[in-house]
C-alpha cells in the first residue's frame, strides 16, 4: 500500500521538483495540498487547503508531509505534524537552527514516527560513483565552486534574505551536502569570509576555508550574483588522480575523462530514501551540513555591500 502524503508548500521548488516525483513514484500518493497563498489552484489537486490546521481537522486520510515551505516556517508545522502521528519529509535546509531540528529529532523519536532531513543534491546521477571512487584514493586538497543568479533560481523570494533564510548558502548547502557524503575524512571550518547586502540579513556572496583531518584543504567559493550558466562544480585533488564534479553532480570526469553524464531526477532518490526509511521505521537527520553553514554565519568576517534589488 501506498504512503498517503501532502505537500505542505506549494511554490516553485514544490511544484517543479516534489510532484513531479511523487507522480512518478509508487511508493507515495499525493492526497492533498496546503498553501495559505493560494485559495484554489487546479495543479493544487486533489485536495487543497489554505493552511495546515484545515488539512489536519478535513476527513482527509494523510500518513506523512513534505514541509516545503520556507525554513523559517518548518519547526512549527514539523512538530503539529508530529504530534498528529504523520511521518515528516523537510526541505533543505531542515530547519533555522541547529537546536530547533534537534528538537525534532526527540519528538519524532518520542512519537514514534521517521523524521527525514533530505538533501537532494546527494541523489544526483554522479554522487555515489564519486563516493565510491574517492574509498580508495587520498585525498591533497577539495576545491568548491558554487555560483548562480539568485534572481534566476530564487525570483521574489524575499524570506531567503532574512534571518533563517541562509542567503547564498541555501544553494551553498547543496555543495557541502555532497562534500560531507563522498569525501572520506571529515573537514572543519577554519576562516570565512561573507559579503553581506546593506539592506539584508544573509549573505550574497561567501568564501570558506576548512581543513580535513589530514590537513588537506577544503575551499568553497559561494555566490548569488553569477550572471549567465550556473557553476556547480567541485573538484577533488588526490595523489592518485583528480575527480571533477560537474552540473551539481550530474557529470563526473577522473583525469578529465568523463565517466558519467547523466540527467536524473534527484527528488526521485529523495522520495526512493523516504520511502525505504519507513520501511524500516526509522529516521535519518545528518546535519553535518548544516553545521558547517553555522560555523561560517559565527565565524566569518562579515562585509558589507552594495543592497541587494531584484
């Protein structure tokens, strides 16, 4: 039997990624909808509901949700989810602060229901070959370059701007979501520097500089105000060769040749791991990067900029 889900949010990264994905899969049926901007929506089928405490008092059967809505929302929602007995899918980033998903996790774990900080950027065609690759090999240094247009991926979405919302590390997460899984020893931030808009809260633009357990260098250059194709690359340097990630993970070269050049559904692995999760009844929450994302907002050296309008 299938797992009956709402969608909690429904904007753009809901629309164009989680649906598609639950249409697709076998595992899932997608019962309702809520999103309090929208009071009907025919794409919003089959149910909708202008706000979550109407979809949990309809005579609407649901077994879990997918919070989509912005982070600065999800605590709340999270935990009427919980205590309701619905299994929780969150967005990245899983929440706005480390001790408010800590939080989730105890309740979760008291309710007795899965809890699943995803990061979607781990089910790109390439991640698990790199990983696998990188097992055997040791690693000199990790280099991250992580740019796009904010006005192109994140249009109007001015919470991404205010204090929760991570500004340029929204998109940032991704990259070291995929660091943390495939690179073998764990790194740590030693220094970062931040550009700050005058008149926002988050940063536009970032530069971090971490260092693995051995020493090697990890560092990432972020920034929201690329113009033209996006760069999402990472490239790792070891002493038995170099592997390139490229399109956010969907191409892999060894030594510049390519091994893999793939256009895959990454919420398609994300709702595959929801659903073996509940199989077995169980939670999965790795905030490693999310951490990393904290230490720099703590640590880094913040400048200001030139305001940022869209």
């Amino acid at each position: 039997m299938s797992t009956r889900i709402a969608m909690i949010g429904f904007g753009k990264i809901a629309r164009d990624q989680h649906r598609p994905a639950l249409a697709a899969s076998a595992d899932f049926d997608l019962v309702a909808t809520v999103d309090p901007q929208l009071q009907s929506d025919p794409a919003a089928t089959p149910a909708h509901f202008t706000d979550f405490d109407a979809l949990l008092a309809a005579d609407v059967d649901v077994d879990a949700v997918a919070l989509c809505v912005p982070p600065q929302h999800r605590f709340a929602m999270a935990c009427q989810a919980i205590e309701a007995g619905l299994h929780v899918l969150l967005e990245k980033p899983p929440g706005i602060t480390l001790s408010e998903v800590d939080d989730l996790e105890q309740r979760a774990a008291t309710a007795g229901v899965t809890l699943y900080a995803s990061w979607h950027s781990r089910h790109a065609p390439a991640i698990e070959a790199a990983r696998e690759w990188l097992a055997t090999q040791t690693v000199t240094a990790v280099e991250i370059d992580w740019r796009e247009d904010v006005t192109v991926f994140h249009p109007g979405q001015d919470w991404i701007w205010e204090p929760g919302g991570l500004g340029v590390f929204d998109p940032g997460i991704n990259a070291l979501s995929i660091a943390t899984h495939i690179l073998v020893r764990p790194f740590a931030l030693r220094e970062a520097s931040l550009d700050v808009p005058g008149n926002c809260a988050t940063p536009i633009a970032a530069k971090l500089s971490f260092q693995d357990t051995a020493g090697a260098p990890v560092d990432a250059i972020l920034d929201f105000r690329h113009k033209g194709d996006p760069c999402w690359q990472m490239r790792v340097k070891t002493e038995e060769g170099e592997l390139l990630l490229e399109e956010g993970g969907g191409r892999m070269r060894v030594d510049g040749e390519v091994r893999i050049d793939e256009d895959k559904d990454e919420y398609a692995g994300v709702y595959a791991r929801f659903a073996s999760l509940l199989d077995e009844g169980r939670s999965d929450i790795d905030l490693r990067p999310f951490v990393h994302v904290a230490d720099a907002l703590m640590l880094g050296r913040r400048r200001v900029v030139a305001d940022f309008h869209e």
